[in-house]
C-alpha cells in the first residue's frame, strides 16, 4: 500500500520514536564528554521522528541554555515537555511548526509521546553524565590532596633539615662581623650572608606554615581593624611606582574567630601578589581591598588591575611552588600559605581572573554572632 507523507500511519510513527530514541542513546555514548554537543545532536534528530519533518523545528533548553534546530524562533505554536533531572525542572523539549502556505495541521498524539519519550531519555542521560562529572572532580579533588599531604610532608622535612644549619650560618656571619679589623669588603660580604639566610628563614617559614597551618592563638577578630594594621606597613613599604592602593573597609561588621597575626599573612600574601602584578605593568595600576558582610561570611577582596591569568595559570595558583615570578623572586608557597590558614579558620578563598581584566581573590570567613 502506497501512503504519502500526510498519511498517519502508527506503525511508521512508532518506528520513527524508536529511530530517535536510538539517535539520542547514540549521541550520549559517542559525545559523553562533551554534553552541549550531545544536546545539539538530540535536537537535531527530532524533526525526522516527526509525521512532517520539513515543517517542524525543534529546540532544548537546559539550565537557560537552548540548542535549536533552524528556523525554530520563526516557528508558530507547538508541544513541549519538562527536561527533569534528578527530580529537577532543569528546562524543556519543544516541538514547533513551521510557518507553511497552507494551514497549521498541528502535532500527533504519537508526536507527543515520542517527545515525552525523548525527554524522559535525555534526563537519564544528564543525571548520568552529571554523576560521572562528579565522580570524576571528587577523584580529582581526592588526588589532589593526597598530593598536598605528600608535598606537606616533605617540606617539613626538608624545612627542619635546614633550619639548623641555617641557623648556624647566620649565627656565625653575625659574629664575624662584630670581629675588630674586619676589612671593609668582608664586612659587606658577611652583610649578604646574613641577608641570604634571613631570606632562607623566610622560607622555611613558609615551609613550615604550608606543612602544618594552624589557627594561633584564636580569638574575636575585627576583619577590617585588622585589614588596615597591615594595609598601613604595606602601603608605607611599597616601592612600586604607578601602585595605588583603594580602600574600602567596611564599618560595623561582625566579628570572625581568627588569629590576627595569620590575617595579616593573609592580607599580606594577597596585597603583595597583586603589587607583583600591578607593579610590572607600564604606568603601574590600582589595587583595591575592601571588606564586606556576605550572608552569613565576613568577606575580604583584594583586586588588581594587572594583566590577569589564563585559565591554566588560575588553576595553579594555589599549587605549592607554583610561581609566575622570576627565579629568586618567589617562592610559589604565598598562596598555598593563604589557602592553607583561611581552610583552617574554616573558610574559603575563590580567584576570578581573565587575561587583560586584572585578579579578584575572596576570602570568606565565618562571622560570629
């Protein structure tokens, strides 16, 4: 029996639903990786399980984001159905006609279950792909720390290692430059060593503070009390031309549990990291710092007008001896040092940053009541 593309034929409909379901399964196991592009490829086998698939456009939304076939926005009228995930309403799938010279006719019965099939299909699939996204960065975030641990372990050893002998060097160019008759160069040469090994020190400091963060000596902490303290040393010592600091301290805020000495480590790693940054550009640049209450956080931003980072540089920057500086300029250990002691004063710290638009790190603290 001979039909034409007008006739409604079950059996055919039937075959078509399962044609595209078949496409959608096809197109989450061949693009798992890559979820935009598998949506893009379900909405695109829509039309074809469809009676009239010349005139009919498709379109999916997900979370706000829509994949739709051409001439979808021109199209009139139409059936959709949620997109659940999770027992979620995340968005939906639409069926539309489109604009023909002769009357809208309008979608089957048949039409619609196969969309709601579809739409049933594709939510297993994110709550699948979402999971396997998850499962993954936990992994990632698992492996990560027991890297750090590692890391953490072995700069304390190396730290404790040196502490002594470095000590001990100090020591000794301190006393020789007390000797009577001391020529001048080697009074100068003494200078350096001691100089040297006070910068060692400095990072043994760090090593050491990396490896074991601690909170100190905790108590009821003004955050913008302290953030000033430290801005005024920092301000006074900079030597960077161009560098200008902005203030925006925020009155009357709560205050958080903290010990002030590792705050001011904070302010001080942040403030230097963007004077490094600032500092370097022709015509220098700003630096803004400013504290304000965030829901139910004491929150610190520290901005500048630097250079940025790319996206590989912003998900290093807290990786212990990871430095964009030049060699004996940085350590790579400042912040880890400031991810470390904000973690331990059970708060967070977040980057923002895009090549050309500068860096914005927040600290988020817990405030008391």
């Amino acid at each position: 029996m001979i039909e034409t593309n007008d006739t409604h034929n079950p059996l055919r409909e039937r075959v078509k639903e399962l044609g595209c379901l078949y496409e959608v399964a096809a197109a989450f196991v061949e693009l798992r990786g890559d979820l935009p592009a598998c949506l893009r490829r379900v909405v695109a086998a829509l039309p074809g399980a469809c009676l009239r698939p010349e005139r009919t456009a498709a379109g999916l939304t997900l979370d706000g984001a829509w994949s739709v076939t051409p001439r979808f926005e021109e199209a009139q009228g139409g059936i959709a159905c949620p997109l659940v995930v999770d027992d979620a309403l995340r968005g939906e799938i639409v069926l539309r006609e489109l604009t023909m010279s002769d009357a809208a006719v309008g979608f089957l019965d048949e039409e619609r279950s196969m969309l709601e099939a579809v739409a049933r299909q594709v939510g297993l699939f994110i709550e699948r792909v979402e999971a396997d996204q998850r499962r993954a960065a936990t992994e990632a975030q698992l492996r990560h720390a027991d890297r750090l641990a590692s890391i953490g372990q072995l700069a304390a050893g190396v730290a404790h290692e040196l502490a002594e002998p470095l000590a001990s060097i100090m020591g000794f160019a301190q006393l020789a430059q007390k000797a009577h008759g001391l020529p001048e160069q080697a009074h100068a040469d003494m200078e350096r060593i001691v100089r040297a090994a006070m910068h060692g020190r400095e990072v043994i400091g760090k090593l050491l503070a990396f490896a074991h963060p601690s909170t100190g000596a905790v108590g009821a902490l003004n955050m913008s009390a302290a953030v000033e303290e430290a801005l005024f040393l920092l301000e006074a010592g900079c030597d960077r031309p161009g560098v200008r600091f902005v203030r925006g301290l925020a009155a009357d805020l709560p205050p958080v549990r903290a010990d002030s000495g590792q705050v001011r480590q904070v302010v001080t790693n942040l403030v230097m990291n963007a004077v490094h940054a600032v500092g370097g550009m022709a015509g220098g640049g700003t630096i803004t710092v400013e504290t304000r209450m965030n829901e139910d956080a004491v929150e610190l931003v520290v901005r500048d007008t630097g250079p940025g980072m790319d996206e590989a540089t912003a998900n290093r920057v807290f990786d212990p001896f990871f430095t964009t500086k030049d060699v004996g300029v940085g350590t790579g250990l400042g912040l880890s040092v400031v991810q470390g002691i904000v973690a331990a004063h059970g708060g967070t710290i977040a980057l923002e940053t895009k090549p050309g638009e500068g860096a914005c790190f927040t600290v988020r603290l817990p405030a008391t009541t």
